[in-house]
C-alpha cells in the first residue's frame, strides 16, 4: 500500500512520491496544481470534493478538470451514504470520458455498502473505501478482512479514501493486501502546518486547516521538513514493507 499525502496547492511539489491524490475543483482553479499533477510520476487519482462541498460537481467542470490533469483514473461523484445515488453518478458520468473511473462505495448500511461494492467490483477495475462516518468508520476494514481471505482478480486496485487517528493499527493489518494500491490522507501534512511532528499528534491533526488548500507557499517552505517527517512517519506505518 502507497500513501498520497493531501497537499496545499502551493506546496504541491513538496513531497516526492509516486502515487497522488488531487481535486478537480482545484485544478480547474489553479493552472500551476494541474500542470503538476498532469506532469507528476506514477499513479494520480483524481478525486471531486463531495466530502467538503457535500454535493457533486458538475458534469462541465469535472470533464474540463480530468482534459487538465489527465489522471491516471478519475473518482466519480459519490453521494454520502446513498449506494443507488452513487450508483446513477457512476452510470451517467462514465457516459463522457475513455479516462479510467473509480467509483465509491456508499450505503445507510454496511450491508448496503457491501452491496454497493459488489456492484462496482463486477463494473469496474478501481473501487474507493471511505472512512465512513465515525460511528462506523472501521466498516471498509470489516470488508477488506474478508476480502483478505477470499481474494480478489488481480485486475481489481481498491483506494482507501481517508484516514483517522483511531483507524491506523487497522490500516497496518491490510497494507500488504495486493489489491489494496494506497491511501490519501491530510493528517500528516496538516499537523504540519499546526507545527506538530509525528507521533507527537496534535490534537484534531487529522482536520484539514483552516484555508488549508490555501496554505502559502512561505508557510509551506518554512513547515517543509517537518512535512516530510510526518509523511515518511505515516509512510513507515501504512505502506507495504
């Protein structure tokens, strides 16, 4: 498993890596965040922020920002906890592009969410797990145990969408899993910019900061190293060894 640190858009090519995470609203924002994800080595997966806006993007700007970037594969729109929602999102919004999809699995439920995975698992190479909310935040982790014994084709890649303070022993169990590709996180670069090192954790570290995206790029610079701590602590704890 692979980690894609969330980056401030003016400190996007501070961490190397070979496996990104971006947003399509911030692309079509700034020129300079989607020539560099257009332009960076490996896997670049590019998210919508359905999370933050609590609402899709719109079909225009989502098509212009995957021209800008040209992801390596382009999450569709998901619906918070409504598996048929984003089932429809998925269908309408693959109408309109050859670029690679990852769709979400959603649900009310966990046996909703199973469902919701079975479905896309069937469609389509890359699926995404979310967090969840809190108080069933270690439902993907109930999934991928099974997952972990049954196998899955070698075509299938699963992304993990987040990752919380209460969930990294978890995470540790299934970083070798083959199908597990990465996991995008703003906890180590957030507490960062908080001026917090790892596993020194600061309190709410894993909650982006206020105009987080927005961070300056002298603020950036002058939190670099310990940018790149908290990211190599994250990396020795998730990625495959």
């Amino acid at each position: 498993m692979k980690l894609a640190s969330i980056m401030p858009v003016a400190g996007v090519d501070l961490i190397a890596s070979n496996y990104h995470f971006c947003f399509a609203e911030l692309a079509n924002r700034w020129t300079d965040y989607a020539a560099y994800y257009r332009n960076a080595p490996g896997i670049v997966i590019m998210d919508t922020m359905v999370f933050e806006r609590k609402g899709p993007i719109t079909l225009r700007s989502w098509l212009n920002a995957i021209d800008a970037v040209h992801p390596t594969v382009a999450i569709t729109p998901d619906v918070l906890g409504n598996a048929e929602a984003t089932k429809a999102n998925y269908r309408f919004y693959k109408q309109f592009t050859e670029t690679p999809l990852m769709a979400v699995a959603q649900g009310r439920d966990f046996t909703a969410f199973v469902e919701c995975f079975e479905y896309f698992i069937e469609r389509n190479d890359w699926v995404a797990l979310p967090v969840q909310i809190p108080s069933r935040r270690k439902e993907r982790f109930a999934l991928l145990e099974v997952l972990g014994k049954s196998g899955l084709p070698s075509n299938n890649k699963i992304h993990l969408l987040g990752a919380s303070s209460d969930t990294l022993a978890l995470e540790q169990t299934v970083r070798n899993l083959p199908f597990v590709l990465g996991l995008d996180t703003t906890k180590p670069i957030a507490a960062a910019l908080n001026h917090f090192e790892m596993p020194c954790d600061a309190p709410n570290a894993s909650d982006r900061a206020h105009d987080f995206f927005e961070t300056s790029r002298s603020m950036c610079l002058t939190e670099r190293e310990k940018m790149q701590q908290n990211t190599d602590y994250m990396r020795s704890l998730i990625c495959s060894v």
